[in-house]
C-alpha cells in the first residue's frame, strides 16, 4: 500500500511531472487550436499523452499488490 523506503521521492516526482505535463499539454493544445497551429496542437496532445502515462504507472505501482485474484 505504501510506498517502499526508496521510492517516495520518486513517486512524488513522476506525480508532480505527470501533472505538469497534463496542464502544459492542456495549454499548449488550446493555444494550438486557437492559433491554428499544427506542430503546436500536436506538441500539447504528446504532452497531455505523456501525463497521463505518467500517472497511470504510478497508480499501478501503488497497487502493485491489491488485485483481486
């Protein structure tokens, strides 16, 4: 359930940047649209992907244990 010893500096770091990425991606897509800008919509959508990637393997390293078998 708790992070190991070694890992909660790096788990609240794959949080915080994933959240970061999340709201980058957010801004940098709407400003691409708004601004009809290809490379700029397309660089906000890989960053928004790579936010939530970030979180989902964080959640699934936290509940490494708890599945129900």
């Amino acid at each position: 359930m708790a992070a190991r010893a070694g890992e909660g500096h790096v788990l609240l770091v794959k949080k915080l940047y994933g959240l970061f990425l999340i709201i980058l991606g957010s801004m940098l897509t709407a400003a691409g649209v708004s601004y009809a800008s290809t490379g700029l919509t397309v660089f906000g959508i890989l960053a928004l992907i790579a936010g939530a990637i970030l979180l989902v393997l964080k959640i699934m390293r936290r509940n490494e244990g708890n599945w129900i078998k």
